[in-house]
C-alpha cells in the first residue's frame, strides 16, 4: 500500500508516530545476510510515511546507524521519512562534554551520510551533572554551536526522569524535549511537563508509550515495566485493564498507543519497531478505534502501582 492509498485518518495518526530503532542492526556484522536483513527493515522504515524515524549514536553500538546509512544510500532520490538522532556519552570513558558532542554528532552523520539533521537529542546524560552540561564546554553549548552553524536544525534533550528533563528544558536552549515510560496507561507522570513545553512552543516527543514490553505483551507475560521487573500489584492492575479493554472490544496495545495519540500536547510517539513484520502490527494498531466510552471509564480507573518514582533531590 503507498502513502497516496492510506486513508486520511490513518495518515493523519501515522504522522503522530515515530519509528524507534535501538535494536535496528544489533549485533550484525557489515557484507553480511544478517545485514541485508536489517537494511531491508531500514528501508521499509524510511518508506513508511510514519512522522521520523529515531536513532542515537549508541544503540546497537551504532550499528542501528550504519544500517539506517546504507539504507538511506541505496534510496538516494526517494522521498523518505526524516532521520533524527542523538548524541551520547563517550562508551569507553563517559564523557559527555563539547568536545564529545561534537565527536558523536559526526560519527552519527558518517554513519548516516548526511550533512546535516533536522533534530538531535542530547541522550541520557546521567555521566555528567546539570551544571557541567549548562557550563563552559559543556554539552548545552556544544549543541547550540551545532544549530547556530547549521549542521542541524533543532535541538531536544531525550530523558527518562522527568525532574531532569524538567531542568534541561528550563534553560531555553532547546527546541524539544523526549521523555520515556512517563506518558502510559500505567505511569502519567510527564503530562505536567508536556503540557509545558508545547504551550512554550517546544516539540514534545512521547517514548516507549508500551512501558517496555508489558503493555504491549500483557499481564500474563514475562514483561517487565520501564525496565523494571513488573511487580505481582503492577499485573494485577494491568490484567483488570485488560478486562476493561476487552469490554469494548479493543486491545490493550491499541489502547497504550492511541492514550499518547490522542494527548494534544504530544507531537510524535515514539515506537519501537525491529522488523516490517512489526510495522505492518504498528499500523494496525494506529488505525484502531477506541471508543469514547474507554476513555471515560479509564478516567476513573484506580490508580496504577507504577514503579517510578523520580524525585527532583535525584537530579544532579
């Protein structure tokens, strides 16, 4: 099916959903089948019409990268969708200062073969403190030096913690912000935060709405939460969700999904996919319909024992 045959409420929730890749090309090795295999998923994500496609200098140890490089080389002169990416700390060292901003930025274009990228986060910078990032030589300045010269467009700071993100946002120096695990069914922690930022004017992207697994795979499975171990209160809860679900005729996936889609505040939600096989499951999770009458009744469902609990005294 092209672009041009997707109904227009299909398109129009599809440009609400990124592609996540941190698994994209994990463990593959360059010439070889299993390469092909992943180039061939990065293909069939360029071409979707989806909002973006996500990646970050370290997932797969770049691998997810080089695949989605040699992808975007091969459909040179095709309309594809935008690639965005992120900077990361120093593997080796942890260093996530100027000089290592401006290292993995340029890793990421080689490997992507571009010049230049319209939004790069500054991913996970839990190896350094807030105030070596906003100092002299830290990673804020060497990112806004980047869009100041033109090698990329906007600039977002990609988190879990929402005190930290919080922080990050405050400076005004960012164009956009990604919080993780924090916009769910289970967890509705970074509403405040989003609601924020869009009002100023900032691009609000919305990750992992599935919590990593359990709301995708369900209460019976061995999923966890956010990266936890999903607790036996935390199933309970999400089984009775399930219950509620099936009383209306929808599935716990689509009802994780589309909570995100239909958050105003939320520009794209960030969704994981690893082969076309999940694309083809992503779509049709997109074009559900939830009934109105889900939403209600989810309003005044209890409370979910969620395993999150970020504080502002842990911001460093």
């Amino acid at each position: 099916m092209t672009a041009e045959s997707v109904p227009s409420s299909s398109r129009s929730m599809r440009s609400r959903i990124a592609l996540g890749t941190s698994g994209l090309g994990r463990d593959t090795v360059p010439a070889t089948a299993g390469e092909d295999a992943a180039v061939a998923t990065a293909r069939a994500l360029l071409l979707s019409g989806y909002a973006a496609v996500d990646t970050s200098n370290a997932y797969a140890a770049g691998r997810s990268e080089a695949v989605l490089g040699r992808a975007l080389y091969e459909l040179a002169g095709t309309e594809t969708v935008p690639v965005i990416t992120k900077v990361d700390a120093d593997p080796a060292t942890g260093a996530l200062d100027r000089d290592r901003v401006l290292r993995s930025l340029d890793e990421s274009l080689r490997r992507l073969g571009c010049d230049r990228l319209p939004l790069v986060h500054l991913h996970d910078p839990y190896s350094v403190t807030f105030a070596e990032a906003a100092g002299r030589g830290g990673a804020i300045e060497a990112l806004v030096e980047l869009r100041e010269r033109g090698v990329v467009d906007a600039i977002g700071i990609a988190a879990g913690p929402v005190p930290l993100v919080t922080r990050y946002a405050d400076t005004g120096a960012f164009d956009a912000i990604l919080v993780h695990n924090r916009f769910t069914l289970v967890d509705r922690s970074a509403a405040e935060l989003f609601a924020r930022a869009a009002g100023q004017g900032m691009r609000v992207f919305n990750a992992a709405p599935f919590g990593g697994g359990l709301l995708a795979h369900g209460s019976a499975s061995a999923a966890g939460y956010a990266y936890r171990p999903a607790s036996p209160a935390l199933r309970q809860w999400v089984g009775a969700l399930e219950r509620l679900c099936a009383q209306y005729g929808i599935g716990l996936p689509a009802a994780a999904l589309h909570l995100s889609l239909r958050n105003p505040d939320i520009h794209a939600t960030i969704v994981g996919v690893s082969s076309p096989a999940r694309l083809a499951a992503l779509g049709a999770l997109a074009d559900a319909q939830v009934p109105d009458g889900f939403w209600e009744r989810l309003a005044g469902f209890p409370a979910a024992p969620t395993p999150i609990a970020d504080r502002e005294e842990d911001v460093r």
